[in-house]
C-alpha cells in the first residue's frame, strides 16, 4: 500500500469517513501509476453516487506478454493506490448500515434510490437478479443508471453495467 493510501486512511479513520476529495484523491494516484509504467491514461466510468469502476480494458493487438505485464502492473497501481479507500468508500454510499447480507444491503440502496417499491424485498431482488442472468423480464430495469450505481456501490465488478467506454492501454 502505498503512503499515499495509508495516508488517506489515517485521516479517514480521525474523521470517520473517507471524504470525497480523498475518494478522488486515490483516483487520481491510480492513474499517475497507471500512465507512469507507460500505458494510456485509465477510462474511469463515473456512476451518479460518485463511484468509479475501471471501464472494459480492450487489449486488441497485445502480445501476449504485453498483456501479462499489463495486467500485472494494473493490478499493482489498483491495490497500491486505491483498492482500500474504493472499498470503504463503496460501503459507505452502498452499505452505510454495514449490513452483512449484500442482498439485504443492494434492496436497500434501490429503496433509498427510490427506484423499487415498499413492498420489494430480498426475495423480489433475487428473482430479478436470476431473471437478469437469464435475459428475462424483470421488475426492476438493470440498465437505469441509479440501478448501475446501487450495483457498484455493493461491490459489483462486472461488465453487466453500461460498458459503452473502453480503455486501450496502448492507445
């Protein structure tokens, strides 16, 4: 971990929170390591609550080698710079109440979203999320941007989100 990070989690942890600014801060460290190996700088797709989430890597006309260093330098910046402060900030916007039931906690960010009604529970959520996967109706639209949020707010790490935006390492 880098000083950087330890840095913004001393502070974080005399205010309570990892504020906004450091949330950006990490961010920003991240793609400094990023362009520092030598690689384009990284395409972050902002979500409306304000979290980031990498966007799809495309590594088209990478050797092979190319992109094992690639990735193994990605994963180097991500858990040096950002990875802790990203992981306490998601649960403060996605899981304030700490809930250990990622199910439970995904219903309640879509009910203070106010994107899912009263009455839609645990059960419903679940019965989406297999409807989803299954590309049939479900009740709740996936592809609604403070759906997307809720999603990555409580840990999604998926391309299921609007993956329009590639990053090309390369150029």
């Amino acid at each position: 971990m880098s000083d950087a990070q330890k840095t913004i989690l001393k502070r974080s942890r005399k205010s309570g929170s990892v504020s906004k600014p450091d949330y950006e801060l990490a961010w920003s460290n991240y793609k400094q390591c990023v362009t520092g190996y030598g690689y384009t700088t990284p395409v972050l797709k902002q979500f409306s609550n304000g979290l980031y989430m990498i966007a799809m890597r495309d590594t088209t006309g990478m050797s092979d080698q190319q992109r094992k260093k690639f990735n193994e330098d990605e994963n180097k910046c991500y858990n040096t710079e950002v990875i802790a402060v990203t992981g306490v900030y998601q649960m403060q916007i996605g899981n304030p109440g700490m809930l250990s039931d990622g199910d439970q906690a995904m219903v309640d960010c879509l009910h203070k979203a106010g994107i899912v009604p009263k009455n839609y529970d645990k059960e419903a959520y679940k019965k989406d999320l297999d409807a989803h996967a299954k590309n049939q109706p479900t009740t709740v639209d996936f592809s609604n941007a403070e759906m997307q949020s809720c999603w990555v707010a409580n840990g999604a790490s998926f391309g299921d989100v609007n993956d329009t935006d590639q990053w090309k390492p390369l150029g």
